[in-house]
C-alpha cells in the first residue's frame, strides 16, 4: 500500500513541488532581514519610610510593607501612561536624541512583584537604550512624588533604583526559528494532498497494477512504442 501511495506522488511530483516553490519565491520577495533589538530591564524598590506615632503598635511593619505593595502597582501603571512617557522623551530629548511620547509609551511595559517595579524597555538601539532608562530613572527620582497626591508631602523618593540600564540583545522566539520551516512543511502537505486528489479524479488508467485493482486480469502488455 505505501508503494503504490509512492507512485501516486512521484507521478504527480510537479504538483507536490507546486506549493512549495510558490512558498519559496513568496519568502525570497517578501524577505527583510529581522531588526536588531535591544531589551532592558530595571527594577525599583517602592517603599516610604514608616510613620512614626508614638504609642501605636505598628502591627511589625505590616502596613508599611503592604503599603510598598501598592505603590509598586500603581507606579507600574504611572510608567506606561502618556504624562510619563512625555516627561522621559523630554529628557532624552534634551540629550540630542529626537524621539516623541508615543515612541517611548510603545517601548516600555511594566510589571509589579510583591514590592517591586519592574521596568522593560525594548528599543533598536543599545546606546539609545541606555540613556532611555536613565531618563525613566531620572523621571522616577525626580518627579515620582508628584504622580500621586497622597504622598506629595513625603521627604524622600518613593522608589530606589536597583538595577543599572543594561541592553541585551534580543535571542529569537521559538516561533521565529519554527516559523519557515514549519511553513515548507505545510506547503509540502499541500503538495502532496493535491497529487491524491489529482489521481482519485483522474479518469485514466496509467499501469496494469491499476486495472488488477479492479479485479480485472491483464493477459499482456503492450509497450509504448519507440521512436
């Protein structure tokens, strides 16, 4: 039975191929190089120092470690508002680089673990990269304080920095390394479907194997002549 499924393919091979060269000169046209890509993650301690209240149990510092909890969160969402991003392209700005609020709202994502604020930035640029998350540093130094009334009166900055800007080359997916060859793969699948297809619909008899199929007998052959 594979015997005869090989035969049905290698008669048709040109519609197997089909799919697959259409495939081929589609990702030789369509083809760009993928863009280099720089990643850089920061992460900030969020935190106020504890109040003091004379002859108040602290409940041993509980609320102030929930309360690092909250600000962690809430500066996570500071950071991928668009006052935020405008504040930092500022910055970078007035260090020579021409780049606009959404550019860096589109770059940066945030995330919150227990006390912690955790800053991604991706950009094409490493150089450019690092003086981005000086900026959003800087901005978080500087003006952390005015984002939220309730601690405008503070003496100190909310958050402490604890991890310098660091680039790092961006590694492909797995879905991009899979991606092409999954796609022949498939391409190939299609190929082989239609030389199936292309001999259940086809009327003709190529072979003796196939009348013996219908339980008919062949007594002799008669070869093609030659020229």
């Amino acid at each position: 039975m594979l015997t005869e499924y090989l035969r049905m393919i290698l008669r048709r091979w040109w519609l197997v191929l089909i799919p697959v060269i259409a495939l081929a000169v589609f990702t030789v046209v369509s083809y760009r190089a993928p863009a280099v890509s720089y990643k850089v993650t920061m992460r900030f301690a969020a935190g106020l120092p504890p109040e003091r209240t004379t002859g108040v149990f602290n409940y041993e510092r509980y609320y102030s470690w929930l309360t690092s909890e909250y600000m962690a969160n809430g500066f996570a969402d500071v950071a991928r508002t668009s006052i935020f991003a405008q504040n930092v392209a500022d910055k970078v700005n007035a260090q020579g680089m021409a780049v606009n609020a959404d550019m860096i709202q589109g770059a940066v994502s945030s995330d919150q673990k227990q006390s912690l604020l955790v800053i991604y930035l991706t950009w094409p640029d490493a150089a450019q990269a690092v003086k981005i998350g000086d900026a959003i540093s800087a901005e978080f130094a500087e003006h952390g304080l005015t984002y939220w009334p309730q601690i405008s009166s503070a003496g100190s900055a909310p958050l402490v920095q604890l991890d310098r800007p660091i680039p790092v080359p961006f590694t492909p997916s797995l879905r991009d390394r899979f991606d092409l060859p999954i796609r022949f793969i498939l391409a190939l699948v299609v190929g082989v479907a239609l030389a199936f297809i292309a001999h259940f619909l086809d009327p003709f008899v190529h072979d003796r194997r196939e009348l013996e199929h219908l339980g008919l007998t062949v007594i002799v052959d008669i070869p093609a002549a030659k020229r």
